[in-house]
C-alpha cells in the first residue's frame, strides 16, 4: 500500500489483507476447512519439512487466521503471530515453548486469576516451577532468577491491580541474564507497545479489548524478533538444541532464513501441533470484526472509566478506588511513562461495608452486566474475591490485588451519564 509507517487506526484496518486474490473480496473470508490440497508429493513433503511455508492443517494454521495474525503483529510491532483457542492457551503456550520439566520462569504475582492458578498449580504438576515476585521492586526477578530460569511473565496493567509493569526495567535484567520478558498486554492493546519496551513475547486474550463485541472466545501470542536466541545458548536450550518432536531440528539455526522467528515457529510446529489449542478460523474472523474498531473503542473505555473513577473517589462509603488515574508515586509514574492515551478501561473500588456492602452493589446493578469477562463494548461488574479469584487462598488474592470487598467493573461504551446513574443507584442499594 504504502512505503510510509502506517497509524494504528490504518493498520487496524489494513495490515495483512488487501483483497481476495481469486474473488476480489474486500472481507477476509472465512476459510472453513481442516486440511488444503498438495500441489504434489514434493510440496507436502517440503511443507512438513519447512523447507516452505505453507498450509497443511488448520490445527497449525489457516488463511483467516494468518490475517489476524499479520494484523496484531503490525499492530504490536511484530515480526509474527500465533493464533490460539484462548488468552488462557495463549499464556500456556508461550512458557511451554521454552520451559519443560526441572526449568522454572519468574512471574509478577499481579496476576489475572486464571493465570495464577495456571501457573501455580497446572505448570507445577507439569513439572515447571513459578516463582512468584512482588514487581514493585523490579530486582525481585533478579533475585529470583538461576541457570534453569527460562521466562519472566507479567501483565502490563494487571487485572485487578491495575498498578502498571515496570516493563523497561525487568527486561533490561533479562536481556543480561539471556531471559525474555513474556508480557500480557490484554488490558492495554494501542495504549502500551511493550516490544518499545524490551519485551520479546506479547500475549493477549483477544476475546477482550482486541474483539471487544464479546462473542468469541480467542489468543493471540506475539514474537517481537527483538531478542537474540541464539546467543542465550545454553539458557535457552528449547530453540538452541536438536528438538527431537521436529527431525533434530536446532531452531535459531533451522528457520534463520525466514528471519528472527525461532520463537513462534517452534510454538506453532510443536506446542500447537502437539496440544491442539486451535483458533477456530470463524471466531478468527470475529475477532478481526473487532480489531478494526479498536483504535476508535479504546479512547471512549479509558474516557469513561477515568471519569467514573474519579466520580467514586468522591463517593461517602467508597474507601478505595483502584485506578492508574488515581495512583500517586511510583505507581503513577509509571502508568504515565507505559501508558499512551489512557488508562485503561478497568476500574476497581471498596466500599465501607466490605464483602456484604460489595455483594449488595452487584445484585443492584440494572445496566451494568454480571459477568466475568473484561473489555467488551458494554459496561460490566464482577466481585473477583469469590468468583475470578476464589480458588486463590487469602494471601495469593491479597498479592495479585483482590482483597475481600474489592469490585471490578469493566467500563464500556455507553454514555457516561447513564453509567454512572446504575452505578449510583446500586451504590444506595448497598447502602453507600
């Protein structure tokens, strides 16, 4: 189209797709199918060899697919993308690209529930080690780190904390160390660019902000190609030895002629391969339905969740708002420095009255809906403590930010006036 760098808002729109070349559709279609026909005995074998790029069977990849893929990676700026069935499949892939039993990653311990229980309980069964740190003190992954440590993991405006990742300073001390950062951009898509920031891996769950309609369940893991593999060596042994499950082959080395994308062509030739995740090319559609609007989506959720933030604050039985716009020190300072646009679309507070006073509020809501996803058009409510968090004991919800009373709401995009009349009346119902 252009030689020029295109804007986001263009790239939303653009990147990865012109036009069918056999039909001329201006839509991405959805192409349908499990298997694509071989030109000859000598093109399946060189595609199975990766002697050549292309398709083979949709549980690896599919042409809907590979145009979401080649949007979110223009997007983020990327060399690649993967699509997978789930932001949860998603987080599960990129550390078992790299780790395998005996190895260990360090992760934040502000964390998405989901992920926590992942990684403290499904990663460990699997013989990989979390060691959780606290990332206000970005030495605490150092700290943490030895020769078996394969990944730092964070998200970078955690969901519920919502206290922004100090992304520059961890990824500097893995890039040392020969360890990527592997951030979860999910809450943050246009406003943070974490590949700016020295990370080498993004994850999303684009059934969020990415899709934003909330009717498709989907992932999405992003290769940044800005991390040198190679020279991790032997602290990298998934793509720096002969891998066994793909005739031998040495990654770094194997794929060095399509360019710096070790990475995600061992997530998708192995770990997809293997476990099946698959992105079902309709719900890849769907979400490239989304990606489009996102540029124009974003600013109206960070607008109005600012907005409905600073109407709690001033709010009598409110004790606590958790929003990056009402956060002072460190904190704020660095939602101002990773942050672009706006603060998200998240917004968490306590009432006076604690769990019951919580409880109350949420039964009361009339326009915002119970639910337990986060960033879709419409405005959304959920009490984390004893439902996205509940199979955390007490000290795990306290240190990824739920506390006992702690509300979420997922501020969408309706007008603020009518936003904040639900909030309102609910907050009387609960008597605050």
């Amino acid at each position: 189209m252009s030689d020029r760098k295109l804007h986001p808002d263009t790239l939303a729109l653009h990147a990865g797709w012109r036009a069918d070349p056999s039909t001329g559709s201006v839509a991405v279609p959805i192409h349908q199918t499990t298997s694509y026909q071989f030109r000859d005995t000598d093109h399946a074998s060189a595609l199975f060899a990766l002697q050549e790029l292309g398709n083979i069977y949709t549980r690896i990849m599919n042409p809907t697919t590979d145009v979401l893929e080649q949007r979110v990676a223009a997007l983020e700026g990327g060399v690649a993308a993967l699509g997978v069935s789930s932001g949860q499949a998603a987080s599960a892939l990129a550390v078992q690209t790299l780790a395998k039993a005996g190895d260990n990653i360090v992760s934040s311990t502000a964390l998405y529930g989901g992920t926590w229980n992942l990684f403290a309980n499904t990663l460990r069964d699997q013989g990989i080690e979390v060691r959780f740190v606290d990332p206000a003190d970005p030495e605490n992954f150092a700290r943490a780190t030895d020769a078996k440590t394969r990944a730092y993991y964070a998200e970078t405006l955690p969901n519920p904390k919502l206290e922004v990742f100090p992304i520059a300073e961890v990824a500097a001390i893995g890039r040392v160390n020969g360890v990527p950062l592997i951030m979860d951009n999910t809450a943050a898509p246009l406003l943070c660019k974490p590949f700016e920031h020295g990370a080498a891996v993004v994850v999303y769950s684009a059934t969020k902000y990415l899709g934003g309609h909330g009717t498709s369940i989907a992932g999405l893991i992003v290769d940044g190609g800005n991390f040198d593999w190679a020279t991790a060596g032997d602290r990298q042994p998934a793509l720096n030895a002969p891998d066994p499950s793909y005739h031998g082959a040495v990654w770094t080395e194997a794929v060095k002629p399509l360019g710096p994308v070790a990475y995600i062509m061992r997530t998708r030739t192995v770990l997809l391969r293997d476990l099946g995740s698959a992105l079902s090319p309709f719900n890849a559609f769907q979400i490239l339905q989304g990606v489009e609007t996102a540029p124009l989506r974003m600013p109206r959720h960070c607008e109005n969740a600012t907005k409905v933030a600073a109407w709690l604050a001033g709010r009598a039985g409110v004790t606590r708002v958790i929003h990056p716009s009402q956060q002072t020190g460190e904190a704020r300072a660095r939602a101002d420095r990773y942050l672009s646009g706006g603060f998200g679309g998240l917004v968490g507070f306590e009432l006076k009255g604690g769990v019951d006073a919580g409880r109350r509020f949420i039964d009361g809501l009339k326009l915002l809906y119970h639910v337990a996803n986060i960033g879709d058009a419409r405005s959304l409510a959920i009490h984390p403590a004893s439902t996205t968090h509940s199979q955390l004991d007490a000290e795990a919800q306290l240190a990824t930010g739920v506390s006992p009373g702690y509300v979420r709401l997922s501020i969408g995009l309706e007008h603020i006036d009518d936003i904040l009349a639900d909030l309102d009346q609910a907050l009387t119902a609960a008597g605050a």
